[in-house]
C-alpha cells in the first residue's frame, strides 16, 4: 500500500548543495597535494583553499537548514558513538584544520617534514570527508531506498567527480586529470546503477524510491551529464582543446548535484498502518 509511504522532505536541495561542497573539497586537498609533489604551488594553493573553505560553508548551511544553534553546539561537544554526525563534524573540522595550515605553508614556499606530514593527514580527512556523505545517510532510520553498502561508494565516486571535475578546470590541458575524471564519472555511473538495482529488489518501501528516482527528470539528467562527459573525456586523448575539459568538468559538477539530491529527495519512509 503506498498511502502509508512518505517521501523524505528533510534533507532538501539545500543538504544536496552541502554534500556536494564536501566532495569537492574532499578530493581537492587530495589534488593539491600531489600537486605540490610536483612542484605545482599555484594548483596546491587553490585545492588547499577550496578545502578549507567549502567545508565551512558545508557546517554554515547545515547549521542553518537542519541545526538550532544549540543543537549544533552539542554535536560537537556531546560525542555520541551511535551517530554518524560527530564523527563527520570531526573529520570537517580536521579536513578545515589541516587544510588550512598545508594551504599556509605552501604559501610560505615551505617544502619540509611538516607540510608533506600536513598534506597527507589533510588528504586522509578528506578522504574520511567523502565516505562521510555516504556513511551517514546508509546509516539513517526508517529510510530503505538509503540502506545500501554501495552508497558509500558512490559518494567516494562523487568526491573524485568533485575534485578532478576543479582540477581539470585548473589544468584543462593535463589529459590525466580529465581522463580520470571520465573513469571516475563511469564509476559514479555504474555504482549508482548497482544502487538503483539493489533497490528495486528491495523492500516496498526501497521500491517506490528507486521508481520515483528512476521516473525524475534530474535523475536522467545527472545520470546523461556522468555518461557523456566520461565518453567525452576519452575525446581528450585526441583533440587538444582547453574547452572540453572545462565542459566536461561542468558536467561533472551538475552530475554528483543532480544525483545527490534525488539521492535525498526519494527517500521514502514506510509509515505504520493504524
């Protein structure tokens, strides 16, 4: 019976834009490390600052949408081992920290122990960063269509979408940032897919998610964008041009966006029948 099946209008658009700030700033600070391994300063510095900024902006929209003040003050001082939330607001806050600090010294031309030991527990953080989105919502109550062990995966795909679809913006002429982010988009294509799959084999109430998600027009969108701009990028190999990479990081972009929020958006809890 679907009467009984209540779509989540919790986590909105705006938790979607949040998720997709973390994913991108969780692969950045990855990016701008090896960057300055390669001795790319300019490159670090953006990924470091995207890394540091956009998880602040992340907390500030949570805070605002989801959070009372109060409320956010005691996830951070009230540890609780059975939630996901501390644990993410941890690893945001170590993602900003150390960040910040590698973004700093690169800045100050340093190249010592202590800005690749910074650079490194930086690019672990982020790491952690993009699992979290994924964690939090497979780990949610009540909610079937999100109770899956590749939504983790797929929002590790989201942060390497992420943070390749910045750095082939920065770099459009290194075909191994845009080829990796083709791979990355296909992977992102396919996990989604499996996920949709899982679903549809589910429970009733994983059932209407994954229909309502398959009959959204976002959902054929961002799942278009993912496929055209991996197939696109495989075009790089051949065709010299700074715009493709640009276009398909811009696809990129939209992609994990529109996936993420009908990720959210279909959830469905199974209300019980009185």
């Amino acid at each position: 019976m679907l009467e009984n099946l209540v779509l989540n209008d919790v986590w909105g658009f705006e938790i979607a834009v949040e998720m997709t700030f973390l994913a991108i700033a969780s692969f950045s600070i990855i990016l701008a490390y090896l960057s300055f391994l390669e001795g790319r300063s300019r490159d670090a510095l953006i990924g470091g600052a995207l890394a540091t900024a956009l998880p602040i902006l992340s907390l500030i929209i949570l805070n605002l949408h989801l959070l009372k003040p109060e409320a956010a003050y005691l996830v951070f001082t009230s540890f609780q081992p059975g939630s996901w939330m501390p644990y993410g607001a941890t690893g945001m806050t170590l993602l900003i920290i150390a960040s910040a600090i590698f973004t700093a010294l690169v800045r100050l031309n340093r190249e010592g122990i202590v800005t690749h030991a910074t650079g490194i527990l930086a690019s672990l953080a982020g790491v952690f960063v993009a699992l979290y989105t994924g964690l939090l919502i497979a780990y949610e109550r009540g909610i079937p269509f999100w109770h899956s062990g590749v939504i983790p995966l797929i929002a590790l795909a989201m942060g390497a979408v992420g943070g390749l679809s910045v750095y082939s913006i920065i770099r459009p002429l290194d075909t191994r940032v845009t080829l990796s982010l083709g791979i990355a988009l296909l992977l992102l294509t396919l996990t989604y897919i499996i996920h949709i799959h899982v679903s549809l084999q589910g429970p009733l109430a994983s059932i209407y998610s994954a229909q309502i998600a398959l009959g959204s027009t976002v959902f054929k969108a961002g799942i278009l964008a993912a496929i055209v701009g991996g197939l696109l990028s495989i075009a790089t190999l051949k065709v010299k041009s700074k715009y493709l990479p640009i276009a398909i990081a811009v696809l990129g972009l939209l992609s994990i966006l529109a996936l993420r929020h009908v990720l959210l958006a279909s959830g469905a809890w199974e209300l019980p029948i009185l």
